[in-house]
C-alpha cells in the first residue's frame, strides 16, 4: 500500500464540538498522527445527548475517527507547559478556541512560530479572527441565521428552517483542512509555516453563491422557496401514493418526457403549461395539476418510469434507505471501525477516493478520553511530561 500523503505530519488537535474535530479528522483520514488534548471531562460533545452509542454521544463518533487523546489539565502550569512542548514538537496545530484565549495560555501562533517556524497553525472561530464581532459566540444555527442561509431555507411564505445537520460547523471544517494542507505545501516550497484563519461566517457567506450574485447584481432578495425552483417549473419534492419524491423535469424536453410518463401529453395545449416561460407565470396552477397526478404514483414506480426517460427524478430518501443504497454501498460510503475496548462503531466513508492509496485502510475508531496519554507523550517528547493525567476507563 502507498504511504498516505500525510503520514510523519503531526497534528496537535486543540479543537473541541464539531467543526475544529472535523477538520482534524479530515487530517487523520490521510495519515496525519493527530494527537487531541482533552480535560478529565473530555471534550464537551462526547456527552452530547441522549441517545448515546456505547456511551459515546453520535456527535463525538461523527468526527473524531483517527485521533489518540491525551488529557493535560490546561489550568495548571505543569499542563500549560506539557502543551507548549507538544505544540512545539508539532507541524500542525489546529484551535477553534475564541479569539485571543490561546495566546492567554501561551499557545498562539507568533509565541511558537518564533521557536518553530515551520509550524502550520489553523484557527477556527465563530466570527473571525478580528473586527468588531470578533468576541461573540457562535453555533452552526446561529450563523445559518445571521449569515442569511435561513432566509433562503423553508416554504414559500412559511418559518426559517435550519438544514437538516449542523453543515456549516462541517464546511468550515473542511476549508480549515484545506487551508492546512495547502500551507503544509507552502512549506515544502518555502520552509516557512503560516497561520491559517476561517471562521462560521465566513465559510457560510461563501456558500451563499447566486443568491448572493442576486442580490449584489440586481439588489433583489430571494425569497424561501422551499423544495422549489424560482425559475423553474415543475422542481420539487411531490407526494405520491407512498412517500416523497423529487422531480426536475422543468425544462421543454424534460417536460414532454414527464407529461408522457404521465399519460398527460395533452397539457402541452394549455398555453399554462405550454412553456417554460408559462409554467413559471403560472406555478401554482401547474402544481395543482401535477400533485394530484404524481399522488396516484407509487414512489418506486414513478421513479423507474421517469429514469427510463431520463428524467431528472429521486426518491427523498431516510437514513435507512440511505445506508441500504446500492450505489452509496458500492462507493464504500459505509465503513467499520474496531475499538479494543468498546468495539465494532459505524462509521461515514470518504467523499474523496484516491488512485494511489486506499484512504479508509488503517483507520481507527474514536479514542476513550485520554487513552494516549503515555503513549503520546513517550512518541512526542520522549518522556512522562507534566500535567499529564491516566487514561480514562472504558467509556470514559
């Protein structure tokens, strides 16, 4: 097997709930030896819930894959310092800790690149590493709603609604795990480490997109549309006779192959339906029409239909239907982790498949709360260090 591209890196993981552990996970998928330091308590989403699975919390199993943990208590000088010779003996070190409180503990980044000028820091926060905001708290529902995603997410004229999962705590994650591994290539051209800054708000205006070149260009405001289209008609989620089903079959030609699948065809000489153009000026007359039609459907049924004519088309899918998809199984979507002490725990595949390695081979399962400790300080630093505390026991 090829040696993943960031094997020997070695990643402090300062990062606690769900967008700075998703990040370090994303470097631990691709070799990295990413080392977590926790308190006794262990980081705060481990006790998430309930429901828990074997004592984890989902979210804590969600994104700590990869990883061996070290309990340092943080308030005492002895942790500090046991901390300070961990960063420094790092290439990476990843904090998602409000603006200001690494430095307090004399981790922040102009203290140790002036010792370790290769190191590569990321830095995650709620609202960004400055400006006048840059103290407040965030949470991935809190920037889905300050950063105008929410205004764009429910029915027409109904509530803001949030997505589904905390996606914007995972997308920022992601663009921190870029930003490292492009810095990490930096240095390989210019023996210098960098910082490295994203934040919630940021990653989240970025994923604004049209509706934010909509309103830039023309000053107009989206409005919700919920599974809709604004522009185009029919585009969206239907009911049929034993569930929920997608349809985009807006365009001419799409149109014709719906209303064909249908046994409907004679629609196109209603000057309603008869273009695109129409469709749009009169929506809710041709939903009227085309619910009632796609209602007398089952789901299945419908689908295979619409595929067969090439008609953009999918069933709205639950978890179980999701983890049970052939293509989602065969893309190797669904992996498992073994733990020596709690055993076998699900978990997400890779979105990113490589030729040259297979990057789900030697993963390992979410650590217990300071399961490392010795072992990582005997790697790191060569000795017990200070401040450091036992393993916790099983469930921990």
């Amino acid at each position: 097997m090829t040696t993943k591209p960031l094997a020997g890196i070695k990643v402090l993981d300062l990062t606690r709930f769900f967008a700075g552990p998703f990040c370090t996970m994303l470097l631990g998928d691709l070799g990295a030896d990413v080392v977590k330091i926790e308190t006794a308590e262990g980081d705060p989403i481990r006790h998430q819930g309930p429901p828990f699975h074997k004592e984890h919390s989902f979210s804590f199993l969600a994104v700590n894959r990869n990883k061996r943990s070290i309990v340092l208590d943080m308030k005492s000088p002895e942790g500090r310092a046991t901390a300070r010779q961990l960063a420094l003996a790092s290439d990476v070190i990843v904090e998602n800790f409000r603006p200001g409180v690494m430095d307090r503990l004399g981790l922040g980044y102009e203290a140790l690149a002036a010792e370790n000028p290769k190191l590569v820091y990321a830095a995650m926060s709620g609202m960004g590493a400055d400006g006048p905001d840059k103290d407040m708290g965030a949470f991935d529902l809190t920037i889905q709603a300050m950063g105008g995603y929410m205004s764009l997410t429910g029915e027409r004229d109904g509530a803001p609604v949030k997505l589904g999962t905390s996606a914007f705590d995972l997308i920022t994650g992601q663009y921190a795990a870029n930003g490292v591994i492009t810095a990490l290539l930096a240095r390989e051209r210019t023996g210098l480490g960098q910082k490295v800054e994203t934040s919630l708000l940021e990653s989240e205006v970025t994923f604004l997109v049209d509706a934010a070149m909509e309103y830039l260009t023309t000053g107009a405001l989206r409005r919700k549309w919920g599974s809709e289209h604004a522009n185009v008609v029919p585009y969206k989620a239907f009911q049929g006779a034993d569930g929920w089903v997608i349809i985009g079959a807006g365009h001419q030609n799409l149109f014709e192959k719906f209303l064909k699948v249908l046994g409907r065809t004679e629609l196109l000489a209603d000057p309603r339906f008869a273009t695109d153009a129409a469709r749009v000026a009169n929506r809710d007359a041709v939903y009227e029409v085309m619910d009632a039609e796609v209602a007398r459907w089952t789901v299945a049924e419908l689908v295979d239909r619409l595929n067969a004519e090439n008609v953009p088309c999918a069933p709205v899918n639950d978890m179980e239907q999701v983890f049970t998809h052939r293509q989602v199984l065969h893309r190797g979507m669904l992996q498992r982790l073994e733990h020596p002490q709690y055993g076998e725990v699900p978990t997400i595949g890779p979105a990113v498949k490589y030729g040259a390695f297979d990057i789900a081979s030697g993963w390992t399962a979410p650590p217990l709360v300071g399961e490392h400790t010795a072992d990582i300080l005997g790697e790191w630093l060569g000795e017990g260090g200070a401040g450091a505390r036992p393993a916790a026991a099983p469930g921990g």
